[in-house]
C-alpha cells in the first residue's frame, strides 16, 4: 500500500470519525455530569439526544453544496463550526450552555461524516467498495471504541471537562486534513447551485427503493448501537458498579469482536452475498435482544451477561452496515454528496428520536431499551426480506 493510500485512508478515518468520536468520548461520564451541574439523569442524556438531531438536520445541505463547491471547502466549514460548539461545552457553566453547545457541534460536524462517505464512493463502487467499507470499518471501530475508553480515564482522573479538551484537539486535526485534500477532478460536480431544486433531488433519492432499503438497514443499525450508548453508562457503572475507567476498558474489549465481524464480513464477501450476510445480521440482533428481554424480567442484568450480549449486537453490526452502505451507494451515480447526506441524515435523525424516547424513562429496569431494542429488530428482519423490483441509479 503506497503513501497516497495510507494517507487517504488516515484521512478518511479522522474526518468519518469526529462526529461518532464526539457522540461517544463523554458516554462514561453523563451520571458524573447530571452530578456536576445537580440536574437529572434524563437532561443529561438529552445532550446526546439534542447533538444527534444537530448532527442530522443540516447534513443534506451540505451535501447539495459539495455537490457544486467541491468536497474540501464543505470540510473546512463543518469541522470549523463543530470547533466553536466544542468550546462552548469545554467552558459551559450550565447545563443547558452544554446542550446548546453539543447543538451547535453536531450542526458543524453533520457536514464532515456525509462528505467523507462521498469522497469514498467518489473512489469506488460495488464489491469494491464492501470491502473497502469492510476493511475500513475495522479502523473506524478501532477509533470509536477508544472514544468510550479514553473518556472513561479522563472521567477518573481529571474530570469531564478534559474530554471537551480531547475533543478540540481532534477537531483542529480534522480542519488540518480537510485544507490538506484537494478535490478529486474526475468527479463529475454540479453546474449550478440551485437550492430550490433541493427538494426535488431529495425526493428522486427517496424514491430509489433500493438505496432506501439499504439506508434503512444501516438506519436502525445505528440506532441499535446508539440506544446501547445511551443506557451503557448508566448500566455497567450505576447498576453493575464499574469505575468510568473500567467501563471504558470493557468498551474497548468489546472493540475486537465487532473487529472480527468486520473481519470475517470482509472475507465471506468472497463466498456469501452481501444480502444474505445482511439478514444473518438481523437474526443475529434479534437474538441478543432475547437476552436483554430475559435480564429484565427474569434475570438481573450482570457483567458477564452484558458482554453477551453487546458482543452478538457488534457481530450483527460487522455484517450489517459495510454491505447495506456499499449496497446503498451502488445505486447511486449522480448527486452522491445529497445521497451521503440524506443517508446520514436519516440515520441520525432516526437514532436522536430513539434515544429521546429511552431518555424520558428510568434508568432502573432495562425493560424500556429492550422494548426499542425490539422495535429496531422487526424493522431490521422487515427490510431484509424486502425485495425492491428497481434496478434504476439516480
């Protein structure tokens, strides 16, 4: 693999990261914080809630205008703006300067994630681009997972407040990779920029049924993962008893079995279509959505049960999300930066109403997560055995 490779995929990896890097580096320290500022668990848990909606609501129009502009100037605006909502939470007096703060972050950094899953696809397609998202993923999971660790030990021995810190430091990174890239001039970009066509450009993508089916399944892929986010904290430090920095390294373990999944996906790709991996996938959740259901009414939720069961969502992720993407995006041909951003868009703006829902109740019985839970595996088994009749790209 040549310098210009290695570089593109450490490139990639920074800019595709920050916003899930954002989301799940103070994971282990919302009970700490509810403390801090004296306020309810649930107002806490609603900072996520109210970043996610800010990481999707801008997205698809930072997606039309790298559609014009190019790529490397939507990069440099997003991250800029998820830099001065970051300050805002690093010198926050109150809860609610955080919330805003978190706000603002996602609104910057809804631009940087979609731009970078355009520029991937700008690069390749189809099975190409399964095994690269395949391959990728590992990286990217190795990254995030060390999100939860990294602020588990900065909880404990510094305090909430350095995660922001961390935080600046890998937002400054990614505004020195974006005015690095230069856009790639094969890339077939927009003429014009006319915002009132938007609507209509949204709509010829929705109507794609085989791009919906596959964002969807990468949807409430995600949402599985952040509901889990959301309620880990409060599970593993306020009900099991680990320290922020114990529940941290259990996050990081956890990494290599989705690693794994990755792993194997990548080589089954070889053997198994991507289909087929996609409804083993969907099986597989539905089965640890069975434990959950069983740690709340007839067993309490422990340690060792608890990796079970985020183990089987992780293996379940490591088939769903490389091949519903590189299916997704095989459809597309024309406008990819509005396709990545309403990909992107509905995923979070999905998972930010979930975890608003699992945020107005209590944290004392898993119960209400397995009940989403729940709901996300129908969907999940729902669009697998759909079989959309277009073969159109748009």
């Amino acid at each position: 693999m040549n310098k210009i490779k290695v570089y593109f995929i450490i490139f990639i990896v920074v800019t595709s990261t920050i916003g899930q890097m954002a989301a799940e580096i103070y994971i282990p320290s919302l009970p700490y914080i509810a403390r801090y500022f004296q306020v309810d668990d649930s107002l806490v848990q609603l900072s996520l809630s109210v970043f996610l909606f800010g990481l999707a609501l801008p997205g698809i129009f930072f997606g039309h205008i790298s559609d014009y502009l190019g790529r490397r100037k939507i990069l440099i605006i997003a991250t800029t703006i998820g830099l001065i909502g970051n300050l805002l939470c690093l010198s926050a007096t109150n809860i609610y300067l955080l919330i805003l703060g978190r706000f603002i972050q996602g609104l910057g950094l809804s631009g940087v994630g979609s731009t970078s899953r355009a520029i991937l696809r700008d690069k390749m397609t189809g099975v190409e681009l399964a095994k690269y998202s395949s391959y990728l993923a590992i990286i990217l999971v190795i990254v995030i997972d060390t999100a939860p660790f990294i602020g588990g030990v900065l909880q404990e021995y510094v305090g909430w407040r350095s995660i922001f810190g961390v935080l600046l430091m890998y937002n400054i990174l990614a505004i020195v990779f974006s005015y690095r890239y230069v856009d790639d001039d094969k890339v077939v970009l927009n003429e014009s920029l006319n915002f009132r066509g938007l609507p209509q450009i949204v709509l010829n993508i929705v109507k794609n049924k085989i791009f919906m089916k596959y964002n969807l399944i990468a949807t409430f892929t995600y949402v599985a993962i952040m509901l889990y986010l959301t309620a880990a904290s409060f599970i593993f430090e306020t009900k099991i008893g680990l320290s922020p920095a114990q529940f941290g390294t259990t996050t990081l373990a956890l990494a290599m079995v989705y690693i794994t999944g990755s792993f194997i996906n990548g080589k089954l790709l070889k053997y198994v279509s991507m289909d087929k991996l996609i409804s083993n996938g969907a099986i597989l959740m539905m089965l640890a959505t069975s434990l959950l259901f069983a740690m709340a009414f007839i067993i309490e939720p422990s340690y060792w049960l608890m990796l079970v069961f985020v183990s089987f969502v992780y293996l379940a992720c490591g088939q769903l999300f490389s091949n519903s993407s590189a299916s997704a995006f095989t459809a597309m041909n024309k406008n990819v930066g509005v396709s990545s951003a309403v990909y992107s868009s509905i995923q979070i703006l999905v998972a930010a109403v979930f975890t608003a829902i699992l945020s107005l109740f209590s944290n004392a019985t898993v119960l209400p997560f397995a009940c989403l839970m729940l709901v996300v595996c129908i969907c999940l088994i729902l669009l697998s055995l759909w079989k959309p009749n277009q073969v159109m790209k748009i």
